[in-house]
C-alpha cells in the first residue's frame, strides 16, 4: 500500500468485517472441533491466551493515555494480576476445583452457592456485576467507535474530535454491538449446556489475544525501531522534552499499592475473568502453564507503552491528537495504512473480546441467579407445567445478551464524551472488588456466613456507589459539582473523595480503602455474630475442604430415595434437552456400572449427579429447587428442603448424644461396680453374721439341752446338783433371750420401726443406774469403775431405757475387754457446745486404727489378739451406734493400741434437731 | 519374597506438590516486596541514570517482572518434569489374613 492518499471507508469496513469473519470460523471451528471430541481448547496455551481477556481496549488504547498523564503507574494494573497468579496454585486452583465439583456458572452462582445456595446473594451479585460493568462495556463500544472515526480520517490526525458530532460514529457503536451481540449469542448460547463450557467462544478469544499482541507489538516495533533507533535513542530524546522527562521519575506513590491490590482482586472478581479463568477452564493443570503464560503476555503487552507514549509526545508536541490514539495515530501519522489498520483490528479484537465473553458471563448470571429464581418463585404453577424449558433458558440468556449491549450503547450515546467513560476502567474494577471478600474468606474460612457476606457486599456496594459513582454522575454534568468539592449539602465530612476528611489518595484509592474496610469489617463482624443454618454449613465445608472430600457425592446420601429414575430423566430433560439428558444419565451408568432402565429409584448418588448437571444450566440455587421439588412432590419450597439437609445436623446430634450416653454409661457402670463390691461384702458380712448368729444361739441352746437331757435321764440326781443345772439352763436361756433382742433391736432400729419414748432424762442419772446394774459383773471380775461427772449437765430429750442399754453396752464391752484383776474402767459425763459427751474408757488391749470404724458396723466382731474368739454378737456397737444417730449426735472411739480405748458419744441438748426427732 | 527398600526412593507427589504451594507463596512475597513504594524508591533516578540506555527505573521495573515470571515457570515447569511416570496407588494388602 502506498503512503499517500485516503484510506477508502470501504477497505475498513470490509478489514473489520473479514476480521469479524474469521472470528466466527475460529468460534465455529473449536465448536466443531469440541463436538468431533477432539476439543481445540484442551490446551494450556489456548487457555493462557483467552486468559488475556484482562487486557480490554482500555489497555489497547488507553494504558498509552495514562503513560503519558501518569508515568508508570499504568503497571500497577498488570502486575496485581501477576501478582494474584503468583498466588494461583492457592487460590485460583481452589476456586477451579470447587467450581468444577459444583458445577459452578458464574461468580454469581459461586458465592450464592457457598453461601448455602441463597438465591439473595447470587442476585445481588448479579446485580452489582451488572451495574459496575455495564459502563465499562460502554467504553469498549466507545473505543471502537472512536477510532473508527479516526482511522476514517487518514491521513489526517487530530483534525477532528473523536466522535464529536459524527452521527456515523454512533451509527458504528451501534452496528459493533449488534455485530458482539449476534456473536455471543451464536457462540455462547448455542445449546444449554451442563457443562457450561463455550469452546468455539474460547478459541475466539484466545485468537483475539493474538491479534491484540501481535497489532501492539508491532505498532511498538516499528515506533521504536523504525521512527527511532532503539529504546536507546528514544528515551534520550525523550529526556530532552520536558513533558516527557517528568514521566522518568514516579509520580507521587501514593496510588501504587491500592491500584496494585485493586487489580489483584479485579483479575479474580470480574466476571469475565471468572468466566474464562474458572468457568471455561477444561482441565485443572492447564492452570499450571498459565500461572506463568498469562503474566508473561501482560509483560509483553506493556513493554512497549512507554516507548509509544513518548514517540507520541515528540511526534505530536502541541497536544493535537488525544493520548489515548497515540497508538493509531502515530503509524497514521508516518502515512503506514496497513499499520494503522492492523492498529485498529488490534483495538478491535481487543474490545469485542471483552465486550463478547463478558456479555456472555453477565447474561448468564441473569439468567442463572435473577431471573430464574424469580420465575421459579413467582410463576411456579406455569413453569411446572412447561415440558422444554431449555428453550425458556436461552431465551433468557439471549434477551439479556442483547438487553446489556442495548444498555450499553445507551449509556454511551448518553454520556458520550464525559468523564464517565474516561475512568471507568477502574471504577468497574472497584465494584468487582466487592466480591473478593466474600470468595476469597469464603473458601478458607468455615465460618463465614450468608449474611456476613450479605451486609459486607452491600455494604461496599454503597460505599461504592457514593465514593466513586456519584461523583463521576457529577464530573459528568448530572450532579451539581458542588457535591464532590462541598460535600452533600455542604457537609464537607462527606465530601466523596475524602469521606470523613481521608486525603492523600487519589479518588480509586480512597474509594478502595473505604468500600473495602466496610465491606470485610461488616462481613467479618456478621458472620461472627451470626449462626448458620445448616445448608451454609454443608456448603461451606464443602468449599473449604474441597481438596480433603473424594468428591461429589458426600451430601448425596443425605437426600431421601423417594425419586425414580423416569420422573429424574423427564426433570432433566425440560432444562437439558433429550440429547443431553441421554447423555447425562449414560454417563452416570457407565461411570458407575448400572443399568438405569431397570432401576426403578434414583439413589442419592444419581439425585445429587443429575442436581450438578442441572447446575451447570440454571445455577445452584434453581436446580436445588427443581430437583427438590421432584423429589417430594410439587409446590415443595426451600425450607423442606433445607429440612432434608438438617438431618445431617440431626445424625451429627445423634452420635454426640450417643456418645454422651455411653460415657453416662460407662460411669454408671463403674457405679455399679462399686455398688457390687460393697454388696459382695455386705453379703459376705450377713454371711458372717449368720453364723455367728448361728453359733451364738447354738452354745446356749446346747447347753440347755444337754443340762435338760441329764436332768431328765437322771431322776436319781441330789437337789443341789439339780438346782446348778437349773441356774444353768435358766442363764443360758436368759443368753439366748438376751441375743434374740438384740437382733431385734437393731432390726428396728434400722428399719425405724423402733418405738421411741422420747422423755427429758437426766444422764448423770442414767449412767449412775447403768453402772448400778452392772455392778455385780464389775465386782466378779473385780474390775474398778470411776464416775466423773460434772456438776449440772442439763438434761436431754430421749428415750431413757435406750439410753440405758446404750450406756450399759458400753460397759458392759468395756468389761469384757478389760484384764482380769487389773480391769479399770472410767465413765465420764460432761457438757459443751451445745452438746452432752459421755466417755467410757478402758484400759485393755485397744483398737487397731483400722477397725476403729468398722467396730461401729453391725457384726463386725474384733477377734484378733484376745483369745481368737469373738467376745460377744457384734451387735452391741451397732445398736449403740443406732441409739445415738438417732437422737442426732456421734459416737466414735479413741484408741492408742495396746493402751486401752475410749469410746465417746455425744447428745445434742435440748434443742430443734432433738424436738424433731418426735 | 521380601520388597526391596529402594523401591519406594522416588519422590512423592503430594510432597512435590506441597512444595509448589510454598515455592510460589514465596515468590509472591518477593514481588510483593518488588513492587512495593518502598524498593521501587530506590531505583526512581529520573533521567540521570540509565541501563543500556533505558532509564533505571523502567529497567529495574521490568526486569523484576521479567524474574518474577520466570521464577514462577521454574517452579510449575519444573513441577511436571519432576512428576513424571504416573502416581502409584496405594498397595493394597493382600486381604485373606484377618487381623
């Protein structure tokens, strides 16, 4: 081509057309490809490249603009993403593994289904996405529009504002969106597809990616190799010009950091890059070249920004021609046709690439997260009764392909030529930003609730709305300026670009601080305060631990088998088609073996198969909602579904109470164990007890016998001899008497069957009368007794002749332990604290220190040390011990071994415990 | 009959895999320290100073790009070499003995 002459408009329009063209063949092609199955974008390269999509015309053309008004900080924008993609095996490959698990569509679709599939999340995200990206598809058909205008114009630059009033130009804008709009529809809604993979759509983007590197690249090579010698020479003549030498040093930093951190989140959080990155991803480990192929094109791309930007300041000092053309201008300006042309397709490609996939994403969340949920919940009767809803899902898709590229023709029409386009790039950013939070905490941090994200998201998107939306409304003439520079009503702490008086950023990066400090301060704080219901924690455990479960199918045994198979496949087939529905179900009998022409129920595994596939078509939340709804019955709402999911709950509660109980149980076992031993021993003791009952009743009752045998066989005896063995038989029989009582009052005693003749009694009394009674054994075995009494001890309420057995008991045990000649015994009364003590001491052999207690329980006998024989029935102490507790006092026994013992017991005085005792 | 130890020496993948995780995590610092106000500084000479005559700052900024992404190609190039033959399952026992 000669450099001289107009570039004809035919020639462009026909080079846009034919370009145009062969993307719809490359598209056509990967379809077909993907359909033969041997897929074209099974390809890391591929996917690096449709990756690419990050860079927009905004890159194309305007990263030369904000060279030249803003020196390198243009960088920051791709090297957050490098940055992020550093970070990739982290977070990108968990969000590719849990999207394909779950069969995720949309970013929308992403966060609604963490979040335990909440049809509210996923529509404001939706809306949010819609709003914040719509004017940044504005820009792109500005772009075009734009430089069409002025490639029309060749050769002449600058002569003409970009659009200003050509009609043609919104004539273009138009014509690009019906074109964009035609093209995604044809290459992204073709079919509903479960898989919600768009090959022919990816093999065209990465193929614009190409153009867009290869038409940059070249614009660079030649502006610095062919206007200038090298970077060498441009960069020193560019030092001389004082306009461009000041863009050598950083401008003020202030800015680097938060637009780094910005477009780190960007390169997640936009819906297209989601859509290419996450969505259209085949195969996890094509991530792994990308995760340095991607940076390695950002690096390409803007190696030659700077030598553009300052060819175009030397080439063109008088500010004629706009920055962000310098990019065509220039090749225009050294009269290179071809250059300029392959410039603008460059532009091009660059544009309906991100205006295509992204209109795609959009109207696929639409479609997914706003739409139908809202038809499933208001015109339920009427959706039910639909056979093919597939069609119903396309159509919703195309209307909303065509309904944002309307918008966005629209808004440029609108606002043309304002501020609004100008920064527009990076306000969409920051309203994608918004999402970060809730996808990023979402996948590591279990806790993080529906409506922590809920209030963090809305929260940011008005913090959004007032610090950088309003604001660019004003710029743009629509609002008063008196609102950025005076603040709302004149409040000048709410200025919108320094809110609460934060200065020292500039506008994106003071927004970026306060959205994002509302947006995770109230995320966070929510979801602390916050309780999840139970399909929010099903949902989150299973984004979290994506890599520890096997795979689908853990939640699949939750869901009740009360589905079959034919009622699953017709579901299928109003949102798949027949065709795919076959294909599904074939795919799951042959993954797992069966035949499901004869299986009449669906089992979980197949329900829960079938729900992901459906995903893939209607989004998380609607295919819940559809499946449930066959599963149980029409006119089924969320909340039994989330019933089905609370078992998990309810099994979880289950094994905790089980647990508790068996730890009751293993405690109440030891209990018993003990309880046991002590009956074993109770047992052994009655068991004792009865012989020794036995054998005390025996020694009297023999004797008796025997005395009664020789009086009876002897009739010739003399009266003396006859009288002893009567004294005998009488004595014994007196023993025997004596022991039965004794049985029988502790049996009452213990049984409380005693009757208590309560009476104020005085024991000095008591114990001179005891010590009376005995006195005749004292004397024979010539035992001394003292009594020490203290003066006035009060009297006590009890029954007297209890008292009296109690007392003579302990004497009479003190006697028998006592020496024989030597026997001392002292009894002792005394009065203190409200409490009457009575001792008994002796001076025998004393008590061991371990059978000071035991000698209290009722038969338990000391045998050891005396003469090996039990010295009386063993229930003495245990009847006294009786006496005494009942009337509310103690008796205990103090003993040094060897040295005698002293029992003690004490009565309470008169007083309430003993009144009650009645 | 008895299995030979060296049979086992190849490295394993979740341990290469983990390391990715942490190679690249460390990367990311660097260029986040790389990038930061503060080293950028350092290098801000204005016109002054040049390598092969593009302004310091330009070179510095690209050429720790240009490391960065290398850095992170070693690191997952070297990852798929390194993996190689395909991933033994885990061997079964032979089932028969009950204990």
């Amino acid at each position: 081509m000669t450099g001289s002459g107009a570039l004809p408009i035919w020639l462009i329009i026909g080079t846009s057309l034919g370009y145009v063209s062969l993307l719809f063949a490359v598209a056509y092609w990967g379809d077909r490809r993907a359909a033969k199955g041997k897929p074209l974008v099974a390809n890391p390269w591929i996917y690096a490249l449709s990756i690419a999509v990050y860079c927009t015309a905004w890159t194309f053309y305007g990263s030369v603009g904000r060279a030249v008004s803003g020196g390198l900080e243009f960088v920051t924008i791709y090297l957050g993403p490098t940055l992020m993609f550093a970070l990739g095996w982290v977070i990108l490959r968990k969000m590719i593994r849990i999207s394909k698990v779950n069969r995720i569509t949309s970013i929308a679709d992403f966060v609604s289904s963490r979040y335990g599939k909440s049809h509210l999340l996923g529509g404001l995200v939706t809306i949010i996405a819609v709003i914040g990206i719509m004017p940044y598809i504005s820009l792109q058909l500005k772009a075009v529009a734009s430089s069409f205008v002025v490639l029309m114009h060749y050769p002449e630059i600058g002569a003409v504002e970009a659009t200003s009033a050509l009609p043609l130009a919104g004539d273009t804008a138009l014509w690009i969106a019906a074109l964009m709009a035609l093209f995604a529809i044809l290459f992204g809604t073709r079919h509903i597809d479960a898989t919600e993979h768009h090959q022919g759509l990816v093999a065209a983007i990465a193929f614009e990616s190409v153009v867009k590197l290869i038409a940059f690249v070249s614009v660079g090579l030649f502006v610095t190799f062919g206007l200038f010698d090298g970077f060498g020479d441009l960069f020193a003549q560019a030092a001389q010009l004082p306009e461009a030498a000041r863009l050598f040093t950083m401008a003020p930093l202030d800015d680097w950091a938060p637009l780094i951190l910005l477009s780190m989140l960007a390169v997640i959080c936009l819906p297209r890059q989601f859509q290419v990155t996450v969505v259209e991803n085949v195969e996890e480990r094509h991530l792994n070249k990308a995760l340095w192929l991607f940076p390695l094109y950002l690096l390409l791309i803007n190696i030659f920004v700077l030598p553009i930007a300052f060819a175009g300041l030397l080439r063109f000092p008088l500010h004629l021609v706009d920055a962000d053309t310098f990019v065509l201008a220039l090749p225009m300006a050294e009269r290179q046709p071809a250059l300029a042309l392959l410039a603008f397709i460059g532009g091009l490609s660059a544009a309906t690439g991100m205006v295509i996939v992204e209109t795609v994403a959009l109207s696929t969340m639409i479609c997914n997260d706003l739409v139908m949920p809202m038809l499933l919940r208001f015109a339920w009767l009427h959706l039910a009764e639909r056979r093919d809803l597939s069609g119903l899902l396309l159509g919703i898709r195309r209307s909303a392909i065509c309904f944002i590229l309307l918008i966005g023709y629209l808004y440029f029409q609108l606002i043309g030529e304002s501020y609004a386009l100008a920064s527009i790039g990076l306000v969409s950013f920051a309203a994608a930003a918004q999402f970060a939070p809730a996808l990023i905490l979402g996948m590591y941090w279990k806790g993080a609730s529906r409506r922590g994200a809920l209030a963090g998201i809305a929260v940011g998107f008005i913090l959004w709305i007032y610090t950088l939306l309003l604001p660019s409304f004003a710029r743009s003439g629509w609002l008063p300026d008196s609102f950025i520079t005076l603040g709302p009503f004149g409040i000048e702490l709410l200025r919108p670009y320094a809110l609460f008086g934060l200065t020292g950023f500039g506008s994106t990066s003071h927004a970026l601080f306060w959205t994002l400090l509302g947006n995770v301060g109230t995320f966070v704080v929510v979801s602390l305060l916050d309780r999840q219901s139970t399909i929010e924690r099903i949902q989150a455990t299973l984004f979290v631990e994506v890599f520890e479960h096997a795979g689908p199918g853990a939640a699949a045994t939750l869901l009740h088998h009360t589905v079959s198979v034919p009622e699953l496949r017709t579901l299928a087939e109003r949102f798949l088609g027949r065709e795919r529905t076959e294909e599904v179900f074939d795919e799951y009998a042959g993954r797992r073996g069966v035949d499901l022409s004869v299986e009449t129920l669906a089992d979980g595994e197949l329900v829960q198969f079938v729900e992901r596939r459906l995903a893939g078509a209607i989004g998380a939340a609607s295919a819940r909602v559809m499946v449930a709804s066959t599963i149980k019955g029409e006119g089924v709402g969320v909340d039994e579904i989330m019933q089905i999911l609370d078992e998990t709950s309810q099994v979880l509660e289950y094994s905790r109470q089980l647990e508790q109980k068996s730890r009751a149980l293993e405690k109440a076992t030891t209990d018993l164990k003990a309880a046991n031993e002590r009956l074993t021993e109770l047992d052994r003791m009655k068991d004792d007890f009865l012989s020794t009952v036995t054998h005390e009743l025996r020694t009297p009752l023999t004797s008796i016998r025997s005395f009664s045998e020789i009086l009876h066989d002897s009739p010739d005896l003399d009266m003396a001899e006859r009288q002893h063995f009567l004294t005998i038989i009488i004595r014994e029989s007196e023993r025997l008497t004596r022991l039965i009582n004794q049985v029988l009052d502790l049996t009452k005693i213990e049984t409380g069957r005693m009757k208590w003749q309560m009476t104020q009694v005085d024991l000095s009394e008591v114990i001179q009368q005891s010590v009376t009674s005995l006195r005749g054994l004292f004397e024979e075995r010539e035992i001394a007794v003292d009594i020490n009494i203290v003066d006035q001890v009060p009297s006590i309420r009890a029954d007297r002749d209890q008292l009296i057995q109690l007392v003579i008991n302990l004497l009479s045990n003190a006697q028998k332990f006592c020496p024989h000649g030597t026997g001392r015994v002292a009894i002792g009364l005394a009065a203190e604290n409200g409490l009457v003590v009575v001792s008994v001491a002796d001076n025998g052999p004393g008590i061991p220190a371990n059978e000071k207690e035991k000698i209290f329980e009722k038969f338990h006998q000391v045998r050891a040390g005396r003469t090996g024989n039990p010295m009386g029935s063993g229930l003495g102490l245990a009847i006294c011990r009786g006496i005494v507790e009942h009337l509310g006092g103690r008796i205990w026994v103090e003993s040094e071994f060897g040295n005698g013992a002293t029992f003690f017991f004490t009565v309470p005085l008169a007083g309430p415990g003993a009144r009650a005792v009645s | 009959m008895s299995r030979g130890a060296s049979s086992d020496s190849r490295p394993r993948r979740g341990r290469g895999a983990g390391r990715v995780g942490e190679w690249l995590v460390v990367i990311f610092c660097f260029g986040a320290l790389a990038f930061s106000p503060l080293v950028i500084k350092l290098f801000d000479r204005g016109t002054g100073a040049t390598v092969l005559g593009v302004p310091l700052l330009y070179f510095y900024l690209f050429g720790a790009w240009a490391l960065l992404i290398v850095a992170i190609m070693l690191v997952m190039e070297g990852r798929t070499e390194r993996r190689g033959g395909p991933v033994e399952a885990p061997r079964q026992r032979p089932s028969g003995e009950a204990r």
